[in-house]
C-alpha cells in the first residue's frame, strides 16, 4: 500500500508542475450509512478541483487542502475538504462534503455531510487517522481515515478515506 502511495505521490507532483496552483487530486471518499446505503467521491487518476469556497454551484467537485504550522512552527496542521454542491432540487443527493482536520500525524476530527444530515468524529477507538507524507515544500499530502461517525439522532456512518493531493496551499 504505502509504495502505491509513493508511487501516486510522484505521478501527482508531475501533474501538479504542470498545472500550478490548481489542486489536484487522485483516490477515493466512501460513506456507508447504518441502512447500507453507500455513497462517496471517485477521484480515479488525478483530477483537478476549483477551490470549494469559491467554486460554482454546478454540481461539480471542488476541494481544499492545507498545510499548515501548529504549535511548534513545524506544518503539522493538514486540512482537506471535498464539496459538491446540488443541482437545482436534487432530492436525495449523497455525499456533500467531507473535510478532515489533523493536528499531528494521526489523530485530528471528520465531518460529512450525506443529504441534508452533518455526521462528525473525531479520532480514538472507532476512527483512525494517518497521513502517510505531508511534502509542505511540493504542496503534496496524503490522508488515510477509517471512522464511524455519529450524525443525527445518533444515527453512525462508516467513511474510508484514501486521498493523495498536489498543490496543496502552504501556510
């Protein structure tokens, strides 16, 4: 697992040269709501996203990634989201959103937005969080996440995560 990683990290920093500034990224966001309903985000490749805060509403998908500096002065903060935003009155839409916030290497908090319900976790026994690099001075990172998330009227969601990304913005 971790040389395809690798090895997706270095076809994401050719693309990334390629198109500067613009985001880009490759892998997959999968939600299992308690019903077995599943939904997510298919990123097969590597696909390039307008930012989400200020993207379109077109049903497109955007995204953010951050790679910021925590208490030390070290970029050990690494925040990514991925949005979509509805159509018209796209009834029943899935998966909306997702955004990650870690800390440190392996714990931090995710959110999800399937339809109109917010689900959230934050990392322990049933969520686990790793980011196999973070590459502050390529833009590059990687998130690994394998969470039960608690949504309305304790309601779970099971997510898997497994993202590459190029051109992340560096703080």
């Amino acid at each position: 697992m971790w040389r395809g990683l690798l090895i997706s990290a270095v076809a994401l920093a050719g693309c990334a040269d390629d198109d500067p500034g613009h985001l880009r990224a490759q892998g997959a966001v999968v939600v299992v709501l308690e019903d077995g309903t599943e939904t997510g985000f298919e990123l097969p490749d590597d696909v390039r996203l307008d930012d989400d805060r200020v993207a379109p509403e077109d049903g497109r998908l955007a995204g953010h990634c951050t790679i910021g500096r925590g208490a030390e002065g070290e970029h050990d903060v690494l925040s990514v989201g991925l949005g979509r935003t509805a159509v018209g009155d796209e009834a029943g839409m899935g998966l909306r959103a997702l955004e990650i916030r870690m800390d440190d290497p392996v714990s931090g908090e995710v959110h999800a937005e399937v339809g109109t319900s917010a689900f959230s976790a934050e990392s322990g026994a049933s969520c686990t969080l790793s980011r196999p690099y973070v590459e502050p001075q390529d833009g590059l990172a990687a998130v690994i996440a394998d969470c039960v998330l608690t949504g309305p009227d304790a309601q779970t969601a099971q997510v898997m995560v497994d993202l590459q990304l190029a051109g992340c913005r560096v703080e």
